[in-house]
C-alpha cells in the first residue's frame, strides 16, 4: 500500500529538521492518501522535500508522531521488531541489577507513546497513540520473543487515549492472567505490586533511584506526602528514620503501603498511616507546630498540559511552602513533579518562590530525575517530565509579601 502524504504549511518543517518527533495539526498543509489512525504517512516540506516518515493521529492535536527521520527506512514488523530488541538491549545490563524496570520509554526508544515495563516475568504495557495502536499485535510478539516472557498484561487506560480518539483497554495480551497482587524486590526492598488496578503499570518505578537517595539521608522524624504504596517511606525507614509518617487520599493504597512494612519486617511503631488531604494534613500538621528531619512531596500530576500550568503552580508552591515550614534547619526536602506542561526551570523557579515567601534558605543539593531506564532524547525536552530538587533548610530570613 502506498503511504499517504502529509504535506506542512510553509516554515513549519524547523522543529523536524532538530529531530522533534512531534507535528501538530496546525503545521499541516494538507493530507493526500489515507486518513485511517495509525497508518503510515511521509512527511514532506512545503517545498515537497521528505522530512520524515510518521504515525498518523487524525483526532489528535499532535495529528503524527516521526518513526524514522531516514527516508530508507520502510515502517513494517521489521522495523518495530529491531525498535524493540534495541530498547531491550539498552537496558540489559539494567536488568541484572534490578527486576523490575522499564524496557521501553516512548519517544526517548523511537517508539512513540509506547510504554512497556517489566516486573520479573510479567510485561505490562501502555499504548497511548494511534501509531502503537496500529501495531499492537507485532509489538506484542516481538516482546514475548526478545524477552523470554509469555506473559503480558495491558494497561491501555491512561486519559491521553481520549485524546487520540481511542477508547479505554486492560486486559490480557499473552499468556496468563496476572496475579492480584506480585512481589518485586527493589533496593533490598520487597514491594506487592497491583498491575490490574494500581497507578500508571502499578508502581512508580522512575523514582527507583530518588528512593534509594532518601533512603541514605534518612534519620529523625520523615514526612511522605502522596505515599501512595510506601516506596519512599520504607526507604527512610530503613535507612534509618526513627518515624515516618506517610499520609495519602486513598485507603486502598495504604492498606497495601502497611503489607509492604509487615513483608520486610520493619517496626509498625516506627510507621504511622494517615489518609487525608495532604494540602489539608499539611495545614494541621503547621497549625500543630510539627517539626521534621527529612520531607518526601511527590504528588501526582498537577499540570498534563501547559494549559494546566498556572493552576499547578499555585499548588506546587503551595505544598512545598508548607513543607519548608514543617522542616526543621538543616533538615532535607525531597520535592518532584510529574507534569509535563511545568518545565524543570519553572519548577525550580517555583519552589524558590516558595521558600522565600515562607522565609526559609535553602541550599540546593542536588537535582533530581527519573531512573536511567527512562531516558530523555535531547530533540525531546518534553520527555523530561519527571523532575524533582533536594533541599537543604539551612536558615531563616525576611519573609517577603505574598501566601504564608
């Protein structure tokens, strides 16, 4: 079948010429061929010269997602077949280490809004656009053949499929049904995971190496907010935190954050579990005067979109002044964000709002990204979603007019 024809509007081939994988609806000219979601189109400049071979998303404002920028290259099962086994490859070594870790990272693997992570001998994988979408089947076998792995497990339910006109799926795509619950063992950790019903595949495995951080700073009285399963509370505790409280919105996730603690024979008098509000908890816990070591702030996303930004900044600065607050001098502040639409700079910018309008300094220690098993492509900044600072309080100051 000959491939469609996507022609752009005039200058808008500049972000494909610096190997951006994404054109937007309003950078097309015209379409000549087939409109089907997910089909093969070639990308060419308003000059007619070939930019790009790419997915198709009719529904979508990102209307096609670049597979290859090599006009050599045919887009068939081969060439998802090698894009896999690559993806694979890159993370080999990774895989001795720990077993649970992501194989496959989107645009970063040149497999645009895929996403496959693996927990020993289960796949559980994401298909979020029309271009995966179109090559679910071959995807699948070609992970079962370039893993070992005969089980796969799909989790196709995230909101960004509304956005490319496909529908919601979870289910089995080979082999066996996964269990209700399955063990992962993570920095000497042991964590159940719930792959049907958990957050994105069931566990926030990018901040693997964050939680091993706050595990090596851990000591006196920790605060996790947004707990979810506990990842970064069993961390603390053992490295040493004498308390920690952990506080998230959902009981479900803190019934199981407790099974974590009793399966690694960890002190429940050293753990306490509070569901609430964390913006709510946080205000209690100033209004009691509490003092912490070591505060963990990793709520969910708050921003998808830049069209969310200004309502997320509010919120960003708003938990991590209270946390700066709550944190005794010389304490530590573990702060992340997951929204795309907030970028590292204006998150950074944010936090520093917040810790002068609290009247705080603050030294930064480090800064702070997902696990390596989640690459960024440099022609993809917007792959950088996950970003995250630590902090040092190390004194007070004026505090300046504004929020408090």
């Amino acid at each position: 079948m000959k491939p469609s024809t996507m022609t752009l509007q005039p200058g808008k081939e500049k972000s494909l010429l610096r190997g951006h994988p994404w054109i937007f609806s309003g950078a097309v000219a015209r379409l000549d061929g087939i409109h089907e979601p997910g089909t093969t189109v070639v990308v060419r400049a308003a000059n007619g010269a070939f930019l790009a071979t790419a997915a198709l998303s009719p529904d979508s404002q990102i209307r096609a997602r670049v597979w290859s920028f090599d006009e050599g290259e045919s887009i068939d099962e081969g060439f998802i077949d090698k894009r896999i086994a690559r993806a694979i490859a890159r993370r080999a070594a990774l895989f001795a280490s720990s077993r649970a870790l992501r194989l496959v990272h989107g645009e970063a693997d040149g497999l645009p809004g895929l996403i496959v992570d693996r927990y020993d001998s289960l796949l559980v994988v994401q298909i979020l656009a029309s271009g995966v979408e179109y090559w679910r089947l071959p995807i699948v076998a070609a992970l079962v053949r370039h893993t070992g792995v005969n089980d796969v497990f799909e989790r196709s339910d995230a909101d960004v499929r509304d956005k490319e006109g496909l529908a919601a799926r979870v289910g089995v795509l080979a082999g066996a049904q996964p269990p209700a619950q399955l063990e992962i063992v993570e920095n000497g950790l042991r964590f159940a995971v719930d792959v049907r019903h958990g957050q994105k595949t069931g566990f926030f495995i990018d901040q693997r190496d964050n939680r091993a951080l706050v595990g090596e700073h851990a000591r006196g009285a920790v605060l996790n907010c947004f707990c979810y399963t506990g990842g970064f509370s069993l961390a603390a505790l053992k490295g040493g935190a004498e308390h920690v409280l952990s506080i998230d919105s959902s009981e479900q996730a803190l019934a199981l954050a407790a099974e974590n603690l009793a399966a690694n024979h960890l002190s429940p008098e050293r753990a306490q579990w509070r569901c609430a509000d964390a913006f709510l908890a946080l205000r209690e816990l100033r209004n009691e005067a509490r003092q912490f070591d070591l505060i963990i702030l990793d709520p969910p996303k708050f921003a998808p979109t830049a069209a969310h930004v200004e309502k997320a900044a509010r919120a960003y600065k708003d938990i991590n002044l209270l946390g700066l607050k709550l944190l005794r001098e010389g304490g530590l502040l573990f702060t992340f964000s997951c929204s795309g639409g907030v970028s590292p700079d204006l998150f950074q910018k944010i936090v520093a709002g917040a810790a002068a309008d609290a009247g705080v300094e603050t030294q930064l220690m480090r800064r702070l990204s997902a696990a390596s098993d989640h690459p960024v492509s440099l022609d993809f900044p917007e792959g950088d979603y996950l970003k995250g600072l630590m902090l040092r309080k190390v004194g007070s100051r004026s505090v300046r007019s504004g929020r408090q």
